[in-house]
C-alpha cells in the first residue's frame, strides 16, 4: 500500500487559499484538496503537453537561432539529445497503484477533530488508483472498516489530489518536453556551453534552460493569463546507462495568474515495476499552506509505443 504522511506547517488555515475544515474529517466546506494547487498543475502541463504536439505552421528557415544548413537535422540532435539526457518513460502507457493515507499525521497536521471511531475507518480505506496517460485516472475506494459520514466529499477530494499529481507526472517527470524538432522555434547556444530553447504553443510563449549534458533544468513560461518558472533538479540513477543517466528527483513551480501566485515543491523518488521506474516516495509542499508525502507500492505498468522523428 501506497503510505501518506503530512509534515505539520504553520498556517492560517488548512490550505492557505481560503477553506477551511469543520471538525471531523470530511467535514471541508469545499473541495478536500486546495482546487488551485490542481489547476496550477494542469495549466502547468497543458503547457508542455501542447508544446510536444506537431507544429501547424513551418518554421522559417531565417528564423533567429534557425538556418537553412541547421534545419532540420541540428534540431533533430538537439531533440535527440535532451531526450537522452534524463529517465523519461516515454513508453510508459499506464501505472495502476495502491494508495493509502496515514491519517493520524494527515489529521495532525491540519489539525482536523478526528474521533476514534472515525480513525479507525479511514485507517481501513483502501484505495486504488488506474492512470493511463493522457487521461484522469480512475481511483477506488474499499472501505474495510465502515464508511464515515460526508465519505462523497472526502473520497471527491482524494480523486482530485491523486488526479493532480498524475496530470504533473506524465507531461513533466515521464515524458520529455520536447519530443521532436518540431517543439522547437530556435536554439540560442550560450558561451558558457549551456543553452536556451524557445518554443510557443497556444499563447504561451516559454523558454527551456539545459546545462552543458542537454539536461533541462530551468523553464519560464509567460503568457495572457498565465507566467511563472519551473526548476528541475536530478539525481544520478542508481546504474546509469542511456536513457537512464539521471532521474528527476525534485522541481519547483512558481506560478502568477492574476492577482494569485503559487509556489509548489515536489520531491520524488522510484521503484522498479515491469520494467520501468515509477514513483515510489512523492512529496508535494505546498508553500506556505501544507505538505503531504505519497508512497507508492503495488504497482503494475504497462507499455505503449513511441515514435520520435
């Protein structure tokens, strides 16, 4: 079973976004997760997931960072490149996993009014979730022990928080942001050896930062609604070998929408499981408000076909 612990944070209220619980777990005026924790991870992917669909217009070959001798095959190195330089399971079509909740420490750190009775219950909730990539997953619930009173709002809430971490995992942690050339508009080489990649999709413009091994480690996107950054930070793999030379071990998010900022911190690391590196320890950190960490065990994947041009 996937195991969850909350790390206690001072805050002025659960989340920080304005809801607050009454006593009793399941007892939340509103959603159980923050909706805009989930909704920044969304906007966050959306972003990513547009930027690896082909592009709809040519690029030109005056474009800046972009020549008739560099176009197309340069960027078909680039892409190769940045693709080979972290663990990304592309072909990765589904994870199914059990999760579970320690909900001593989850009551503890959000300070719920949890009777003993109703712990014992939530204590025997077994869940299991089913997350095909692309698509929100499907998670159930079995409760061993009895059901608690407001159990629809509690188990709404667990689908949206288990729903936001796999619409973070797979456009960000097991896919690569560039697919292809065609996710590129141009490569601006920086004398240090490092480089900048631009791309664009959908109103957002963005701008990738990879290291001297094409790894990429810092993202800023910018757009009418939405502008923020992203920096992601690595881990040697265990037995590096290509495809598998480093593995993303944290990111942080900074997000403006608005008048509304957010800033996440989310921490992972992996398991084996029919041949591909899941997650195994994932902690989100929602500055400020709250932190949880997820285990996942009992795992099982399957796998799809890729095809990178």
């Amino acid at each position: 079973m996937c195991e969850a612990r909350v790390r206690e944070l001072p805050t002025r209220n659960c989340f920080g976004v304005g809801t607050r619980w009454t006593s009793g777990v399941g007892g939340a005026q509103n959603a159980f997760m923050p909706r805009i924790f989930v909704l920044s991870l969304l906007v966050v992917s959306a972003t990513l997931l547009a930027a690896q669909q082909p592009a709809t217009t040519a690029r030109k070959p005056n474009e800046a960072g972009v020549t008739a001798g560099n176009l197309p095959n340069d960027l078909k190195k680039m892409a190769a490149a940045i693709r080979g330089s972290y663990y990304h399971p592309d072909d990765l079509s589904s994870l199914d996993c059990d999760v579970n909740i320690d909900w001593t420490a989850f009551s503890k750190a959000l300070k719920l009014d949890a009777q003993a009775d109703r712990m014992a219950m939530l204590q025997g909730l077994k869940i299991r979730s089913s997350a095909p990539r692309g698509k929100l997953p499907e998670v159930k619930f079995d409760w061993t022990a009895g059901v608690p009173d407001n159990s629809d709002k509690l188990t709404d809430g667990l689908k949206k928080m288990i729903g936001g971490f796999y619409q973070f995992y797979w456009p960000m942690i097991a896919a690569s942001p560039v697919a292809n050339a065609n996710d590129m508009n141009r490569v601006e080489p920086l004398p240090d050896g490092t480089k900048k990649i631009y791309s664009s999709a959908q109103s957002i413009n963005m701008v990738m930062a990879v290291d001297k091994e094409n790894t990429p480690t810092h993202y800023a996107f910018d757009g009418t609604v939405i502008k923020g950054t992203m920096n992601a930070h690595y881990v040697a793999s265990p037995h590096p070998a290509p495809g598998d030379l480093r593995r993303v071990s944290s990111m942080d998010v900074s997000e403006e929408t608005g008048n509304s900022a957010i800033n996440v911190a989310i921490t992972l690391d992996y398991q084996e499981a029919d041949g591909f590196y899941v997650p195994k320890n994932v902690s989100f950190n929602l500055i400020g408000a709250y932190a949880i960490d997820l285990q996942f065990s009992g795992c099982s994947a399957n796998k799809g076909e890729v095809v990178h041009q």
